[in-house]
C-alpha cells in the first residue's frame, strides 16, 4: 500500500498533462470544418528554407496566390472549400515539384508537406460530412491561382508557391 499514494500522484498528473495542449496546436475554423494543425511547426519549417527557396525564384514580378483574385474576403461558408482545394494544391502540384541539392531544405519541404497532407485528411473527412460546396467566388479565385501556377514552368511554379507558403498560412491564421 505504500506505493499507492505515489502512483495515484504519478497517475493524476499524467492525466492532466495530457489535456494540456500541445505546443503550436491551433484549431482552425473553415467554414463549417474545424481542424488542428502545428502551424508552429509549419511556420519554423518554412522560415528555416524561406530565403534559400525565394532565392532560386526568377520571376519576381509575378504572384501566384497574391492577386486582385486572391483570398482575402473568402466567404466564411467558402473557406472549408477553398482551403481544401489549397492543400490538395500544394499537396499534389507544390510539394511533388520542390526538390533541391539541399537535403536540409528537402527534409524541411518533406516536413511541411506531411502536414499539409495531414491537415487535407482531416478537411476532407470534415467537407465529406458536412457536404462542403465552393461558391462561385471562390471557384474563380482558385482558378485564378491555377492559371497563375500553369502560366510558369514546373520547377518554377512550384517553388514561387512555396516561396508564398506565409501568404496562405498568413490568411489562414486571419480567417481563423
């Protein structure tokens, strides 16, 4: 019996690390979806490789998320769609696409895109049962950022996308 006061000390205290949450978890509301995500994690990923992989983008006169078409003012009930539609983006033309000499900027866009895929799971289980649609608005704005991507070569869409991962994770964090 002796060591029982200690392992119900030991037991109640796990338990209430447990509920704690973990560091850099934030809950994000897109639309009717509510999703975690570590942005913490993504933002360090992407501010440890920001300059090397703006650096390798040749054009910088054009965008490809920033736009008179862009996301700010995205209806609340389009942002489940929309948001959606992004991380299928950058999850299967981006990432696919940004490969470098670097095995430390590779590792960290292997990081960054495992979120992203993560993140995309949780969307489309949400968009699924809550029967998600994309509003006109919305429709156009990511064709917008479609015809920006495919106006370039490739490699160069892909890491000028990447290179304006904060501009998403930016309205992402806003539209909270």
């Amino acid at each position: 019996m002796r060591g029982s006061p200690l392992f119900l000390c030991l037991f109640s205290m796990s338990c209430w690390i447990s509920l704690i949450p973990t560091a850099g978890v934030k809950i994000f509301h897109f639309g009717t979806c509510r999703v975690s995500m570590s942005m913490t994690e993504i933002r360090a990923g992407f501010t440890a490789i920001k300059a090397n992989i703006q650096s390798r983008d040749p054009i910088r006169t054009l965008s490809i998320l920033s736009h008179p078409h862009s996301l700010h003012k995205v209806k609340s009930s389009d942002r489940c769609c929309i948001t959606y539609q992004l991380f299928t983006f950058y999850v299967d033309k981006v990432f696919k696409h940004c490969r470098t000499e670097d095995s430390f900027v590779n590792r960290k866009i292997s990081s960054i895109a495992n979120s992203f895929l993560s993140t995309r799971r949780k969307l489309g289980q949400c968009r699924e049962q809550n029967n998600c649609v994309c509003g006109e608005e919305s429709t156009e704005k990511f064709k917008q950022i479609l015809a920006n991507y495919e106006g370039l070569n490739v490699t160069s869409a892909a890491m000028k996308s990447l290179g304006e991962l904060d501009i998403l994770l930016d309205w992402m964090e806003k539209s909270r």
